[in-house]
C-alpha cells in the first residue's frame, strides 16, 4: 500500500506560517498511532507581504475573465 503525505499549514501572509510535514506508513497508521509517522519536519516561512498582494492581484483578474470572454 502506498505511503500518506500530511502538510499542516498555520499562519498568515503577516505573521509567518508554521508549516509541518509528515509521511506515514498508511491512513490506518495515523488512527492507531497518531504520534509515530515515519517521518517528519517543521519549519517557519516568514511573512512576505508581495505575495498576499500579488494573489489578490490575480484573483481580481480572474473574477474579471468573464468580461475578456463576454459572447456577443
């Protein structure tokens, strides 16, 4: 059976995230075992303003995409 992937992502664009990762054996692995992943790692990315405003800028385009696309 294949192995299952969590990422844990806590935070904002202000403040920084936490971010943790873990593999586990199996999904069954985290019900019977919930502290014995195979593997994991925590880390902290900074804040970093430009992006929040740069995905606000996307997502103003996208909502818009109708009016590119408008049938006539």
């Amino acid at each position: 059976m294949g192995k299952l992937v969590t990422l844990n992502i806590d935070g904002g664009f202000h403040e920084g995230f936490s971010v943790r990762g873990e593999i586990w054996q199996d999904v069954d692995s985290i019900k019977n075992e919930p502290n014995l992943a195979i593997a994991s790692k925590s880390a902290h990315l900074p804040p970093h303003l430009e992006i929040l405003e740069q995905y606000r800028h996307w997502q103003s385009l996208y909502t818009n995409l109708d009016v590119f696309f408008l049938i006539v």
